[in-house]
C-alpha cells in the first residue's frame, strides 16, 4: 500500500466514526494470509502510525500486534511512547510473541521455541512497563537486562497506553493475558468456542489473583458480509466482548472494507 493510500485510508474511516483504526506490522507478506504476492510492498507499521496520528485527531490508533522478537523492548517503548505524543494519547498497544517463521529467516534472525517467545513477551512487556513508569528503570531477566535506564517523555496516558495483547494459546499466551493485558484480542469462532477460551483465562486470572473483568475482551472481525458480521458481534457481546476489529475482506480490498464498515459501525452504534 502506498503513503497516499494510507493516509487516505486513515481519514474515511475517521469521518465514518471508526474509533480505532490499527495496521499490520509484518516486513514481508505471509503468503497464506496476507495475499498471493509477497513481493508486493509493504511499509513498517510503527513508521505509519506516525503519519496516521498527526493525519486524524479522535480516533484511537495502534497496530494489530507487534512482533515482540522484531525489537529490542527498550527501543519499543521508545516508539510506542513517540506515537502516544503524536497522537496526543490516543495509542492502543497491541503485541504478541511473532510466530511467522519465514520473516525471521529472510531477517537472518534467531527463531526461539514457542515457550521462549512467550517467556519473551512477559519479560518484555514487564520491561517496558518499568520504563513507562519509572524515573530510573532496572530490568534483570532471563532474555532483557538493563540498569538505570532513562526513558523520557513518560507516555501521556497514565499510567501507560492500553495494553493489548493477542493470541489464544491456552497454556502459555492466556498466562501472559492474565497478568499484563488490558485487552485481550483473538480470532472470532464459534459461541462455544469463544465461551471455552473465556473459561481458560477465567482459570488464568484465578491463579495471578485478578478480576477477569477487568480485561477487556476483544476479537478480529472480517466484514465481507455486513449482516454476518452483525451476527457475529451480537453473539460476541452476549459473552462479554467490547472491542471489535474490523477488517475489510481476505483480498484487503480498502474501498470494499470502507463501505462495508460504513454499513457495519452506524448499526453498533445505534446497539452501543
């Protein structure tokens, strides 16, 4: 997608009320999901939400999930805490632990265990919390050490923007949901479905002593078809979720997305 076409892209979904409007992060084009090219460009994410800030004033932005592995978390707090004053504090944190293997081998970079992701995420999130909040930030783990850090500016929201994070792995990724996230965002699926995944964070949030209510909870959303799509989010919201993110179809079409979002977002609102 172009620099034009993203701005563009960014400023209809705006005026239409959308109240986040978030982007991929990948380097390259994972041919399963993200279309049948994977040559085709695609333009960093983090770098976008700069030009998507300064080009809307209302609604929330933020990336879909950051790849942990892509980034060093002192240098990500940096970023994500760059955006938030672009933006004046409109950034929803969204990160995961990468799972795209193909991106690590063409990058030359090391491709941990899944248990080592997830034992990265926690640290990572854990470390850039500190530098979010702490005048002097000091980190001794197993993958992330620092000592004395300073990081300024402080992110505008306090005590730091939301913290979303994705995946429904239920043994390791719903732990790391449990004691750091805000939001929880996954893939839809079918009531039974969903209402199981709940169950297992249930559990997750019993072990670190919280509230499952105070998670949010949040799924991805194809809109190809407006009417199912508000199918979908009645029976979602019955089981507790508040967050939705909207996608156009598999082909990424913007205009066909536009539209059917346009049909889509008036119709929740009229529900809240």
């Amino acid at each position: 997608m172009t620099r034009e076409r993203r701005r563009k892209g960014a400023q209809p979904v705006a005026r239409i009320g959308h109240l986040r409007i978030l982007v991929t992060l990948p380097s390259v084009r994972w041919r399963i999901r993200l279309g049948p090219d994977p040559t085709k460009p695609i333009f960093d994410g983090w770098t976008i939400l700069g030009a998507i800030a300064l080009a809307t004033k209302r609604v929330r932005i933020g990336l879909n999930v950051t790849g942990n592995l892509y980034r060093h978390p002192g240098l990500l707090a940096k970023i994500a805490v760059t955006v938030d004053h672009l933006s004046n504090g409109r950034l929803d944190f969204g990160i995961g632990a990468a799972w795209n293997e193909p991106e690590f081998k063409q990058h030359g970079t090391p491709f941990p265990s899944a248990a080592d992701r997830i034992r990265m995420l926690s640290e990572s999130i854990r470390a850039i919390k500190l530098l979010w909040t702490e005048p002097l930030a000091t980190f001794e783990g197993r993958f992330y050490q620092f000592a004395g850090a300073i990081a300024e500016p402080k992110p505008i929201q306090k005590p730091h923007p939301p913290i979303w994070i994705g995946g429904s792995g239920p043994k390791r990724t719903m732990r790391v949901v449990a004691r750091h996230a805000d939001v929880w965002n996954s893939a839809a699926g079918t009531p039974e479905e969903m209402r199981a995944r709940l169950d297992v964070l249930a559990e997750h949030c019993a072990k670190a002593k919280r509230d499952p209510a105070t998670i949010r909870l949040s799924h991805n959303l194809r809109i190809d078809d407006a009417d199912a799509a508000l199918k979908q989010i009645e029976a979602s919201r019955k089981l507790g979720y508040s967050d939705f993110l909207v996608f156009p179809g598999q082909g990424g079409d913007l205009r066909k997305g536009t539209e059917a979002a346009a049909k889509v977002l008036p119709r929740l609102r009229q529900v809240g």
